[in-house]
C-alpha cells in the first residue's frame, strides 16, 4: 500500500533567470559553506552548498495537473511587461527541498536589464 501526498508551494516559484549567458559567472554566484560532519546530506536548511542568481518573476508560467507545465521557452520575458524586477535569491540543492524545479528559463539573451538589486531570498 502507498500513500500520495499533496504538497502546496509556500514561496514563489515562477522565475526566470537573469542572466548572460555568455557570461554566467557575472550573475551567478556560487557559495559553499563546506559540509559539516554528521549533518544529513538532504537537509532542509544550513545546505553546504548554494548559488545566488538573479532571476525575475514570470507570472505566465503554469501549472499542469497539478505540476509546474513545462518551462516557457527561452527568453522568457520578451518585453519589461512580462516579468517583473530582478531578484537576487538562493537556489539550493535540488535534494534540500519537498518541492523541486530543475529547469529554469533564461529572461533574456545578453547582459542583465536594469541592474537592480534586492534583498536575498532563499527559493525553496
């Protein structure tokens, strides 16, 4: 016998990434905090690992059965209108979390838009 469970988002979820492609490393930031010992490898929070990515929200990308629907193609945001401003916040590693995005689509083909900044949230 099995049990399904039902598991609801409790932050946003729908982004794009901001990023240039031809330069990943200027938008994307890569942080390691080193494992601790005895620390489980999928825990929820304190992850040794993260990437700190400015990503915008895409209000247009839906949902399925219930599911993500597959990732709007690449670029997402076509006109300012499309998403909304940068953000900067912490993606986690794909175990450390219920729910789990594993593709993400680029906002835009170039150098980031308009340079703003925010404050980090972690996107669980």
């Amino acid at each position: 016998m099995s049990s399904d469970y039902y598991l609801q988002p409790t932050s946003p979820w729908r982004f794009a990434l901001d990023v240039d492609p031809a330069s990943p490393g200027s938008t994307l930031r890569f942080e390691s905090r080193g494992y601790r010992s005895g620390a489980a490898p999928w825990n929820h929070s304190n992850w040794p690992t993260s990437i700190a990515a400015r990503l915008r929200p895409l209000p247009t990308w839906s949902v399925t059965a219930n599911s993500a629907a597959e990732p709007p193609r690449s670029p997402a945001c076509d006109a300012a209108a499309r998403c909304g401003p940068a953000e900067v916040r912490d993606l986690v590693p794909h175990g450390g979390t219920e729910l789990r995005i594993g593709e993400l689509p680029v906002a835009f083909f170039g150098p980031p838009g308009d340079g703003a900044r925010s404050p980090r949230i972690s996107v669980h």
